[in-house]
C-alpha cells in the first residue's frame, strides 16, 4: 500500500481517503452501489467523484469490509444417507 501511495500526489490520496469514508459512512456498499449512487446524485452536494473511488482502488486494492460476508463459497457437498437394515 505505501508503494502505491508514493505514486499519487497528496490531493490525489485526501480524495481516495475521503472515498473510502464515505464507502464506510453508507455500511460499506460494495464500490459499485456507490458508484451507481454517484451516478444518480443520491448523496446530494457529496464530494467524492467517480475517479475518486477509481483512485482509492488502485492506491488501496480492493476493499475487504465490504466483501465481506457477500462472496458466497461453492456449493456444500449433498448429504447422502447409507441406510443399513440391521438383523435381529
């Protein structure tokens, strides 16, 4: 992450870090929501853009929190009874 950081200006990383606020103001949706959110003007007079959440990524990687919790693993393996008659 510092490796990153050393390749953006100041204001450049201020506006990844206020991204990133925001993403953990609105409980963490997933950067596309909030790029959507950003689209349609939701967050009325809100002063983070499209590019600032493009920079968070990039200086960042990607955000773990809201991951979280929303990647489904694969399917369970099916149970499969074994049902033995015993002799009396």
């Amino acid at each position: 992450m510092e490796e990153n950081e050393s390749f953006y200006s100041h204001q450049q990383r201020e506006s990844a870090e206020g991204a990133l606020e925001l993403l953990y103001t609105l409980a963490c949706p997933t950067v596309e929501d909030l790029k959507k959110l950003s689209i349609m003007n939701s967050v009325q007079d809100c002063p983070v853009t499209l590019e600032d959440y493009k920079l968070a990524q990039a200086i960042y990687g990607p955000d773990m929190f809201s991951s979280k919790g929303k990647l489904m693993c694969g399917l369970p393996s099916p149970v499969v009874q074994d049902i033995m008659e015993i002799q009396a």
